[in-house]
C-alpha cells in the first residue's frame, strides 16, 4: 500500500503534521489508506516518557505506516541522543525535533517553541542525534517564524541557519509566530497571522536546505501552489477534520489519475486492522475514533459518527460495519428518485 514518492520529488512533498492526541498508531494507518504516499509523523513523544515510560507501546507502528517520522520532545542533548538511537532501531526513518509547541505543558518542561530562544542549544541537540543515528536517517526540526518578541526575518533566518550548521537539512516551518503567553495552543494556530512570504524568502536565500511549509493549508490547490515556492507541505488539522481529503492531496502533489475515493474499501481495510488490534485489547472506542469524520459532509455521515459515538464498547469490526449500514441506508434514501 506504502508507495514511496518518485526519485524526482522531494520526500517531503507532501507531510501529515504531529498532533497530539490524534496521530497515533491507528489514525496513522488510516492516513496510509487513503494517502500511498504521504511522510507520516507520530504524536509528540517527550525524551521523558521514552526512556522510562512504556517503551514498546510509544515506539510500536504498523509497516504499512512508512514512510514514518517520530517527533520528540525534549532539550538535553544526551536525553535526545538516546531517544533518536532508539526510534531509528526499530526503524523510523526521520527523527524530528518540536521548536514550534506552545502549551504550558511544553513549556515547563522546557522544550517546544521555547526552544527558539536558544539556538545554541538547539544546535547541540541537532548534533547529537545526528551522532546518534544512521546517516539515512534525517534529523529534522519543526518550528515557528519567532516567539514573542523574537519575531523578525532576520532572527528567523539565523535560527534555520545556525541549525544547518549543525547538521539539520529539513525544515518543517509552521508559518507563524507563538506567543508563549497569553494565548492557547488551540489559538496559536488561528490567531497569529500566517507569513508564507517568509518562507518563501527563506528558501530562496537558502536554496539547499528542504523547506517544508505548514499552517491554513487546506485543499490540495492551495498546497500545490505553495510547491512553487517550496519543497514541501504539511497538512495538519485538515487531514484529521476531514480524512478523506488526504486522498485528493496526494492525488494532485503525486499526479495521480483524479477518481472518486472508495471509501468502503478504506472501511474495509481498517475493519481489518481494528479486528486485529481488538485481539491484542486495543479498546475499541481507541479504534474507532479517528473514522469520524471519514464521511464528513456526504449525506448520512451524521449517523455515521452519531453510531460510533455511542458504540465505543463491544467488537470494533461490528460497530464500524453497523455505521456503515446506517450510512449506505441514508446515501440510499437521498439519492432515490421521488415517484412521478
């Protein structure tokens, strides 16, 4: 299912943002489902819950998800290190550092966007997972234009560029500042106004570095127009909004053939997969949660998500087969032809 982008496009071109609470494993292979060639990234796991919390579980995804990035959190260079060892030996194939989180919980911990005050230290932690992997495994940073007062082209340039000096080649530029108090995470992603025209400059300024544009990209003309600019897109909220879009993204960045999704084969596939981890004891609701608004704005897709909404217990194969029952039964009734 995985298809890897051709040679001549960057491996970048299109990217599924990390997302807390909602890139796990199981959002993830849906994402693969509906997108052969999408980079995927993790949730943001901290250095902290790796090295002493449940390690298999944090590191554990399906082969089907790769190409497959971890994105971690955390600012001790040998802390990091370790962590970027790790997730390369069970085989991810970016490790990618967070400088753009701006929660408090983030915060306290002293990593995230905070991180853009201290480029130096940045720096060592690029250099250290960079020692500590392969040399075909990136080390990649996803950051903001500035933070707080620090908000200007000139500091955001040196900050990409310091890091590259250090050995960072891809950059994931969420194209905002953060405010690191005062605002929420929900409106640091709305508020702020979006700058695409410095990331724009930056690459023209810094033309070997892979830069990857992120923030209000939502359809897939809005994404192939900023290609002409950059090297890449990453699609956040959007993909776990609306999923099924995935799959018009990766049509138009890769040049598929346009064709309507089949959306009950995705269904299927995931039914599969959800019968599976129900076995292990995955809980079902853990399941089902991310196909919500698979269905979004097509006719019955409210009794699709009020079904699984109030059947987050039992087998998650039955429940997912009773909501697609109760959807083809509204698609039905709204495409039937009124008698004459």
């Amino acid at each position: 299912m995985t298809t890897h982008p051709p040679a001549t496009l960057s491996p970048w071109r299109l990217c599924v943002a990390p997302m807390m609470q909602k890139t796990d494993r199981h959002f993830r292979y849906l994402a693969r489902l509906l997108s052969p060639h999408a980079r995927l990234y993790t949730e943001m796991v901290t250095t902290g819950a790796l090295l002493h919390g449940p390690r298999d579980r944090l590191l554990a995804f399906d082969a089907l998800e790769q190409p497959l990035a971890i994105q971690l959190g955390g600012s001790e260079p040998e802390a990091l290190a370790t962590c970027a060892r790790l997730a390369s030996e069970r085989g991810y194939v970016e490790v990618n550092l967070n400088c753009g989180c701006p929660s408090e919980r983030v915060q306290s911990g002293a990593f995230g966007a905070c991180l853009m005050r201290e480029p130096a230290l940045v720096g060592r932690c690029i250099e250290a997972m960079r020692d500590a992997v392969p040399a075909d495994v990136e080390v990649t940073v996803k950051h903001r234009l500035g933070v707080d007062d620090l908000y200007d082209y000139g500091y955001f340039r040196d900050f990409v560029a310091q890091l590259a000096e250090h050995g960072c080649r891809v950059f994931h530029v969420h194209a905002r500042k953060a405010w690191l108090q005062g605002l929420s995470p929900r409106e640091n992603r709305e508020i702020p106004p979006l700058e695409y025209a410095w990331v724009h400059r930056l690459k023209r300024e810094l033309p070997t570095l892979v830069i990857v544009i992120n923030g209000g990209i939502t359809t897939p003309r809005a994404a192939c127009a900023q290609l002409d600019a950059v090297d890449g897109v990453m699609i956040g909220r959007r993909a776990y909004e609306a999923p099924a879009s995935l799959a018009a993204f990766d049509a138009s960045l890769f040049g598929a053939p346009a064709r309507p999704l089949d959306e009950h084969s995705v269904v299927a596939q995931y039914m599969t997969h959800a019968a599976a981890e129900n076995a292990r004891g995955t809980p079902t609701r853990v399941l089902t949660r991310h196909l919500v608004n698979l269905f979004q704005g097509r006719p019955g897709a409210r009794r699709w998500r009020r079904h699984l909404s109030e059947h987050g217990s039992g087998d998650a194969a039955t429940v997912i087969a009773g909501a697609l029952e109760r959807m083809d039964t509204a698609l039905a009734a709204a495409t039937e032809t009124p008698a004459a």
